[in-house]
C-alpha cells in the first residue's frame, strides 16, 4: 500500500518525469490472509521472519495489521530499523504525509546509508505510509523501531529482545506484529553458524515466558530480493532467491511436528520482488 505522496515524491526526489503511479486501494481493503485468524488475539506477539530487500514481507505485514483492526485489537509494530530514527519515523507518522513528510524521513542516515542491506527500501517506506494512513484515519496503532545501531547498545540482539519487551510490557492486551530477519525472529537458540547464538526472539521469550509468541518463517516460490552478498556496498542489488514451488501466497500454515529452525509456522508470500532503496527510486 502507498499513497500517491509517497510515490510522487520518490520521483521528484529522484529526478524522475511524469506522473506517479495510481495510489492503491485504502487500508480498509486489505488483502485476506487465509490461516491468520486463530493468531489475532490480545496479547499476542507474531514474529514474521523475512528475507530483507524484498516488497512482499512489509505488505504482508500491513494487511497483518489490517486484519488485526478490523478485530478491534489495539496494535503495536516493531520494526528492524534504526531506533536512532525514531522521532523522524513518528513524525512522520503523525504527518499529513506531504511531500515535504516523506522528504524529511528520507533525511535520516538509515535511508540515505552506502550500504543498502535491503531495509531501507521503497517497500519499507511504502508501509510506514499505510501504517500513517491507518493512523489517520484513528485507527490504534504504534511503530515500535528495535535496532540499536547507532545507540550506546553494543549486543545487537539483546538490544532488540530489550526493545520488544518493553513495547510488549507498555501494551500487554495489543497484538505485536514484529518484522524482522529470520534469524532475528527464531525463538530457539542457535543459528546454522553458532548454535549457542542467542536470538533476539528467543531472548525475548526467555525473559517473557507467559507472552503468547509464534515465530513464523517466509515461504516464498522464488522471485527476487534486494540484498548484499558482501561487505562491499557497491555489490548490492537486485538478485534471484531460492523457494519452494508449493509455497503458498497470503497465507499462514503452523507446523504440526513442532519447530523449525526456531519458527512455529510460516507466512506465504508468493513470488519475491526486490524493492529497491527509497532514496534511489527512479519511478
């Protein structure tokens, strides 16, 4: 979802000519999720595992959203950005959304980074403007950010688990609708590279052991993302990601053997498209 300010100026910002894009269809229409309703419930906290750089995962996370409100839940969403940029995130959100709105945001070092790791992306920017727009309209919804790049924290993950648990503990009868990496999401200790790695999820549910959480992975059929192979900034772009041909589209599926890989389920998305960094738009 993304209004028709928000494309307008990505194309000013870019020096692009002609119209804008149509804007797409309201909040109120979002897109059904088959499976998701058994999770909308108060206190519950769904961690969506995505692959960054992609335009699928914040879509999903707002029709997430959107369902949520159409139950009367009161919803919190936390957020793999730098918390470094909150007041420029939360002015934008109480913002009209004008062009001048969307250039401010885009001001912050989290946009305007040399290494494009795939979360500063038109798609990003696009769901904080419909989380805006939901706002607006008086809807109840807080954005939540967890990275603690460019804080005094020093351990990533623990800063992040810190920062849900406190917006959990702030709102504890609201839906939380966490978007982060899918190693950031699993509530199992361990990755497939240190397997005494200690999860932002799984701190989170240490120290929170009576909140309602479920960790769901992205399933995708294939497509593409936009991501960064290496250290170097001048490598990232747009590349093809692997899936699984019978991964569904807008859907949630729970595992009924237990977890994988720290995730209780997964989240359809169909074909991945890489979303490319907001401030390099060239609509």
């Amino acid at each position: 979802m993304t209004s028709t300010a928000v494309l307008a100026t990505l194309a000013l910002l870019a020096g692009a000519q002609g119209p804008p894009p149509a804007p797409a269809p309201p909040p109120a229409s979002c897109r059904p999720i088959d499976g998701l309703a058994p999770l909308l419930l108060p206190g519950q906290v769904i961690l969506l595992g995505e692959i960054h750089g992609a335009a699928e995962p914040p879509r999903f996370t707002l029709d997430v959203v959107c369902a949520a409100l159409a139950k009367g839940l009161d919803v919190t969403v936390e957020l793999e950005i730098w918390i470094a940029e909150d007041a420029k995130i939360q002015a934008f959100l109480a913002s009209p959304g004008a062009h001048e709105d969307v250039a401010a945001l885009l001001k912050g070092e989290f946009w305007q980074q040399d290494y494009q790791d795939g979360r500063p992306s038109r798609a990003r920017l696009e769901m904080l403007d419909g989380l805006r727009r939901m706002r607006a309209s008086g809807a109840k919804v807080k954005v939540v950010l967890l990275d603690p790049v460019g804080s005094v924290a020093t351990d990533r993950d623990r800063g992040m688990a810190e920062r849900l648990g406190a917006a959990v503990d702030a709102s504890p009868a609201g839906l939380h609708v966490v978007l982060v990496g899918n190693v950031h999401s699993s509530l199992d200790i361990g990755t497939p590279w240190d397997p005494k790695f200690e999860n932002a999820a799984y701190l989170f549910a240490r120290g929170h052991p009576k909140v309602k959480a479920v960790a769901l992975n992205i399933a995708r059929t294939g497509g593409t993302a936009w991501t960064c192979p290496d250290g170097d900034p001048r490598h990232c772009g747009p590349g093809p990601v692997k899936g699984d041909p019978a991964a569904g589209s807008w859907n949630v599926l729970m595992y009924t053997d237990g977890r994988h890989r720290g995730h209780d389920g997964t989240y359809g998305v169909g074909a991945l498209t890489a979303s490319p960094p907001a401030k390099d738009v060239k609509d």
